[in-house]
C-alpha cells in the first residue's frame, strides 16, 4: 500500500488535525518527523513499545502524565508502584524510559503534538467578521481553519 501511495505521490497530509487525530498516529515512523529525528529502535524506544504497549502518540502522552505517587523518586531504585509494576511488565528502567518518552513527544512537530492547541480550532486573530453586511445585523464569522476529522479511520 506504501509503494502504491509513493508511484502516485499520495500522502496522508492532514492541514490541521484535531487532538483525536493526533493522538491515533502512530509514534514509530511518525509522518510528522524525518527518519534522522526520531531512533526508533534503541534500547529505551524497544522497551517502551515491547514492555509499556506504546504504539500511538496517545500512549506516550498518557504514559508522560501518569501520577506518580508521593514514593516516587526519579532514578533507577525508585521502588514505587507504579515503578514496581513497569519492573513486572520487563522494563529495566522506568525512569529512563519516561524521559525518553518525554523527549520523542517534544520532537513532535506542533502540527501533530496534541499537547499543542495549534491549528485546532478558532481563535481571536484567525477569525474574520465580515463587516460588509449591508443589513448591519447578521454579521457572519469566518474561521479559516480547516479542521482534520476526529478519527483516523475516516481520513482515508
């Protein structure tokens, strides 16, 4: 399928994708990045998607935001539970691996970051009144962004 969309030059490129898009792509051969910027198969990256089941931007952002308990101590010998229960899932170094995790979300680009409201919807300085009404009353707004639909399935 790959190969076909590269003979016709099709890319799935959406303009501004929603916060739901952005978090169904995949995170491992992000369309967002070039394949210099992201490892996608280094120790702490194989851990993640092998031992944590991350395979989507949405998994690393709620890996990222998980609450820690007050135990918590950011090194290798931290023995909290949340901690415990990576050890018990295979990871060697829960720490190691969530800062890893941290740095691939912040190589996102802000298009397809969801921590990112950018592109996402009408704000004050992208939205437009249009003044000219004759009638002086109706005034319609016009918002210039074009929003991505909210799910990847449909995008096709």
């Amino acid at each position: 399928m790959l190969k076909t969309a590269e003979l016709f030059h099709v890319a799935f490129s959406p303009t501004a994708p929603d916060a739901k898009l952005k978090q169904q792509l995949p995170i491992w051969h992000h369309l967002g990045l070039e394949n210099e910027q992201i490892c996608n198969n280094g120790i702490r990256e194989t851990c993640l998607w092998q031992n944590h089941d991350i395979t989507t931007v949405g998994d690393l952002v709620a890996f990222t935001t998980r609450v820690q308990p007050e135990t918590h101590r950011p090194s290798m010998k931290c023995n909290c539970e949340t901690c415990r229960l990576d050890c018990i899932a295979g990871c060697t170094k829960p720490h190691s691996c969530e800062s890893v995790a941290v740095k691939l979300l912040n190589k996102l680009p802000k298009k397809f970051d969801p921590r990112s409201f950018e592109g996402g919807g009408p704000t004050v300085q992208n939205e437009i009144t249009n003044d000219s009404d004759e009638g002086g009353e109706d005034n319609t707004t016009f918002n210039p962004c074009l929003i991505t639909c909210d799910n990847l399935t449909d995008s096709a």
